[in-house]
C-alpha cells in the first residue's frame, strides 16, 4: 500500500487495515512488516507520505479448543468466506479475561482454520460484535479474503446496520459524531471523551410501540468503535432495553441480553467482485418483545428492510437530517 499521510508505523497502518493497534504492533515486531522494501520492527517508526509499506498475513497454529455448548447458523459461506448468525451471550474471540467457549472455539471445533495476524488467534474474525450483541458476524476462510474485506471495512464501502429497541423515542432521525474512550470513572464502559478516537453512526426511527413509550431504531456505523451504539444513544439520553451497563433502568432484568442485533451486512465479494447483502433474522426473544408492544405489520423483516431503504437508501442522510457533533 502507498502511504497517504504520514505518521507512526503502527498507526497508519491500523487505520488502514482496521485492526487494533496492539494486533498490529505484534505484525510490526514479528519482522512481517516491510517499508519500501525493508523489514521494520519498531511501531513508532515514523513513514512519510508516499512510501510503500507491504505487510504479510500469517496462518496461527492451531489452539486447543474450548469445549462448546453452543451453536450457530451459517448464514452464507462458500470457499472465501462464511456469515454466521452469533447468538447473544457469546464472545467472540478468546481474551485472557474470557474463560468460556467463544466463536474462535465453535469455528475450530469445525476444523475450520482461518486467517489471522502474526499468530493472534483471530481465526479470520473481520469485524466484532459485543458478546451481548447477536446478528450477522463475517468471518474470512483466507489470508487475501481477509485482507481485501478488511480494506473495505476501512474504506466504508462495507454497511452495517443494527436494530435496537430503545427506552425512548428518538425526535428525530439524527447522525452522532462524537469521540469515544475508556470511560475514566468505569473501566467497564466506554464514553464521550474529548481525547477519544473518532466515532460516527447514523440513527433512523423505524417505529414506535402502541403507547409510544420504546422505539425500534436501526443504526448505520461509519466507524467501530468498542460499545459505539451503545454509547451514542446514552450520550443523547437513550438507553437500549435490557443495557443496564448505560443506563437502562426498568425491569425485567436481562442479565446476558440487551435488545441490540446485527441485521444486516452487505459487502463485496473478494473473489467474484458481486455485491453480497446478508440479514440476520431477528432473534426470538426480541421479536416476541416486539409482538406483545408493536403493531404486527411492524414486526415483518420484509417492511423493516424496506423501511431500512427508504430511510437511507444508497446515498445516506439528506443535507436535512439533524447532526450531532461534540
């Protein structure tokens, strides 16, 4: 890749292949990162706009796998790639905090071995959701897959758009641009803080409930940040329902659960270069939740998604739309 703008080694590209910049650092000093034509191993190398920094994919060694007590379903797959519906209450890659079975754990158990950063037992994971979060997770089958789906994850022309049930409605369909960091107070949560990495999602109303009380919103992400939906809708007085970690308060308790999902993912192919859009269905628990309070035709996937058109459609927001900027 040719640099675009200059700065320290591990930051730029971190951006650029949208991977944290721990992961990266350990590419770095592994000798599997390379600027104009020389191996480089300090992160804080300083590059210059212009030269060429090339990067190489490692496979990891397979890990010995937790025992599984969960199942998922294969949404897509084929020989670059697979989509799997996470359920919620599952991590998705291990962590030395993390001592259950994860996604990372349900793919090896498969025999399925996949891309992955200087040995980090990513197994091909492109994007995360939060273990509370259930819907449409990408999971890359090959190093070029993963490298070129990472770039488009980065470049934005892959979409993500989650539902959320929400406390409270929303006045208006809005975009929060906001920074978002450790919270200084609770090393659990994320917040709004001044010296944050820069975040940005759009939020569309889909429909309110009989009595006007919660509403069904989806959510568009410019960028992915850890909790940044979560944290948006608090920043402006909303809570997801069942989020007591931001602020929802109302009974009955979800201890593994918050009414957030992944819907609906679309991206290009890495081989075919074809448009491919998957849906996660909605999960049980939270399209009961909307049956008991919504009007039924509210609760159909085909008019949520043509709601999901009509709101955003390929352009995005109009010049009209409220932002929300700090």
């Amino acid at each position: 890749m040719r640099v675009e703008s200059g700065g320290r080694l591990d930051k730029v590209l971190s951006q650029a292949l949208s991977e944290s910049r721990s992961q990266i650092a350990k590419l770095i000093e592994s000798g599997f990162v390379e600027v104009d034509g020389v191996v480089v191993e300090k992160s804080s190398y300083k590059i210059l706009e212009g030269q060429r920094v090339s990067y190489t994919f490692v496979e990891a060694e397979r890990r010995e796998s937790t025992p599984v007590d969960f199942d998922m379903k294969i949404l897509y797959e084929d020989d670059e790639l697979l989509v799997l519906d996470k359920p919620a209450g599952v991590v998705v890659h291990p962590a030395p905090s993390v001592k259950e079975a994860t996604v990372v754990d349900w793919l090896v158990a498969r025999g399925i071995s996949l891309s992955t950063i200087a040995g980090e037992e990513r197994y091909g994971i492109v994007h995360r959701i939060d273990k509370v979060t259930s819907g449409a997770l990408l999971v890359a089958k090959n190093n070029d897959a993963h490298r070129e789906l990472s770039s488009q994850l980065q470049n934005k022309s892959m979409g993500r758009y989650y539902l959320a049930l929400i406390d409270y409605p929303l006045k208006d369909n809005l975009t929060i641009e906001r920074s978002i960091g450790r919270n200084p107070s609770n090393r659990l949560k994320m917040a709004v803080v001044p010296d944050g990495r820069y975040a940005k999602t759009d939020f569309a109303r889909i429909a309110q409930s009989r009595t006007g009380t919660t509403e069904l919103v989806a959510a568009r992400l410019h960028t992915g940040r850890t909790h940044q939906i979560r944290v948006h809708l608090s920043s402006v007085g909303r809570h997801i329902i069942g989020d007591e970690l931001y602020g929802y308060r109302d009974s009955p308790k979800m201890k593994e659960r918050i009414f957030l999902h992944a819907f609906r993912l679309y991206f290009t192919h890495p081989a075919s270069g074809k448009r491919i859009e998957i849906k996660a269905p909605l999960p049980e628990d939270m399209k009961s939740y909307m049956i008991k309070n919504y009007d039924r035709s509210e609760t159909d996937e085909k008019w949520i998604e043509k709601r999901l058109d009509d709101l955003f459609g390929s352009a995005g927001f109009t010049d009209s739309d409220r932002l929300c900027r700090s």
